[in-house]
C-alpha cells in the first residue's frame, strides 16, 4: 500500500466522520525557515473557497484514520463547481 504524502499542486479529498467530504488543493509549502513543513490548502466548499494553513504532521494524522483521497484534476473540478 503507498502511504499518501502531501505534495504542492495536487488535489485531495477530507472525509468527516458523517462521510461528507471536502475537495482541496495543495496551494505551497515551506520547506525552512519558522514555518518549516506548513502548507496552504484551498478549500472548496459549497458556500466558496478559501485558504487554511495546515501542518504536514496533521495532514500524515488524516491519512493514518483514512480521511484522505487524492483526487484527479477533473474530480477536483466537480467539487468546486
């Protein structure tokens, strides 16, 4: 099994618990410096989209209870339209 790791300019999906899901983007990391491993997701929800700083140790933790998808550009697309 390959373990999903985060990655700038791809797409994902978060699953609540209730199975609602969110799209969003890996918009850039910092790889030094104070911030070292932060990145910015843009979220795509049904009221817009918005930016949410998130850290790399946090997004490994939704992969671990499995919350987390990667998804192809086009199904990225459908959630934001």
């Amino acid at each position: 099994m390959v373990t999903l790791k985060i990655k700038v300019g791809h797409y994902y999906a978060y699953a609540y618990k209730d199975k609602h899901t969110i799209a969003f983007a890996v918009l850039y990391g910092f790889e030094r410096g104070k911030n070292k491993d932060v990145y910015t997701l843009r979220l795509y929800t049904s009221n817009g989209d918005f930016e949410f700083p998130i850290k790399e140790s946090t997004f490994d933790r939704w992969v671990k209870e499995g919350r987390i998808t990667e998804l192809t550009p086009e199904e990225a697309l459908d959630y934001a339209l």
